[in-house]
C-alpha cells in the first residue's frame, strides 16, 4: 500500500501523520518505505535523529522529488510492504506525483478558517490526480483538534461539503506529546510516560488506513 500524508497547507502535522504510521505499521514487522517529497526534509530529519538515538529506526527512509516521486516511488513499491509519502505543504510536482500512485491520501486539517479554506484547491488537485488514478481514497481529518469550543465542528462540516474529500471521524487531538515525540525521534507509542488518549487517536487513524492489513497496534505500557 502506498499512502500520502498531503495538503496544500504547511505546518497542519503532515509530517507527523507520516512518521508515526510508518513506525507503527513497521512495529508490525512490515518493511516500509518513508519517502520525504518535502524541501523541509522534516521526515529525514527526524529518520536521522531517529536511527542516532535507537541505531536502528526500523524502517528505510529516502527523498525523492518531482517526477521521480513517481517513477522510483512506483519501483520502489514493488520491494516494500508500504510505502508512507511524506509530501510539502504545497502544490508541487512532487506532491502531484505522488498523487498519481497512492493508494491513500491524508489530508490533515486545522480547525482554523484560514487553514479549512485551503480545502478547495486540494478538492481540485485530487480530482486532477483522479484522472490518472481512479482509485485513491482522499481522506480529510483533524489534527491539532481543540479540546473546547465549536471549532472542531465547523471545520469537519465543512470539510463534509467538499466534493472528492471524504472526512473521517479520526480526530488528532492538540496535544503535547506528539512534540515531545518527534523532538525524541520517537512516535507517540513509543513516548514515555505514555499518552492514553494520544495512542488512541493515533491507533484510530492507522486502523483505518491500514484496515485491509486485518492487524491492530498492540497495547503499549
């Protein structure tokens, strides 16, 4: 399976999204692939701080970039389990490349106007990529989702209104250790002291992403 966390919108935790299901779906002894198809390199960043500090980060990371984000990512498929994209927050030709062979876009959200509003010009990118790949799933979900307010809602009934987008109810919520984490080369279920609410949110996503695996994360503690 190759799955992209995408978006036209930096800074909503695409990377985030990215390294932790490709650490959790390799904890289930699958080979994965990182593919970082962002200028930031945020995903080899963390995969260097990640294999310094455990020796190993138990899965391969490599950047591509443009078209190659197409043609060596498809090669590569072929040798991998899965494949986690990592994609800018931007339209790029790399982000369309990848587009072009995902099983799977993640589209994180932030519960913000300003953030929400950038879902039109991914609803169109997505129904362009569908031309040559009518078979992705575009998902749409929430990340950094407050803890009060009616925000969460606005945005996920937004999102609900957009043609090519199909929301799920797998919010990630504004939390703390999702940093901590990453600043650690570590996903959230591996963090200690561990984070019950974070785990569950995460494992959500992931099950349904990786739903055909037929397998769940096991309990961490």
């Amino acid at each position: 399976m190759i799955v992209l966390s995408g978006g036209t919108k930096g800074g909503v935790g695409k990377s985030t999204v990215a390294t932790n299901l490709a650490i959790m779906r390799a904890s289930l002894g699958g080979d994965v692939l990182l593919i970082d198809a962002d200028d930031q390199e945020t995903a080899t960043d963390f995969t260097t701080m990640r294999n310094e500090k455990l020796g190993d980060a138990g899965y391969t990371c490599t950047q591509l970039n443009g078209s190659n984000v197409h043609t060596d990512g498809k090669r590569l498929a072929q040798k991998y389990d899965d494949v986690i994209i990592d994609a800018g927050g931007r339209d790029t030709a790399s982000q369309r490349a990848a587009l072009v062979i995902a099983d799977v876009v993640l589209i994180p959200f932030v519960p913000r106007s300003f953030d929400v509003w950038t879902i039109e010009p991914v609803a169109q990118m997505i129904a362009e990529a569908r031309a040559f790949n009518p078979g992705l799933r575009a998902y749409a979900f929430i990340n950094r989702a407050d803890a009060t307010g009616t925000e969460n809602i606005e945005a996920a009934e937004y999102i609900q209104d957009t043609n090519e987008l199909e929301f799920i109810n797998t919010p990630l919520g504004y939390r703390k250790v999702f940093g901590k984490a990453a600043s650690q080369g570590l996903a959230v279920i591996e963090h200690k002291p561990n984070d019950p609410k974070a785990i569950a949110e995460v494992t959500a996503l992931f099950d349904l992403v990786f739903a055909p695996i037929k397998t769940k994360i096991a309990t961490y503690g």
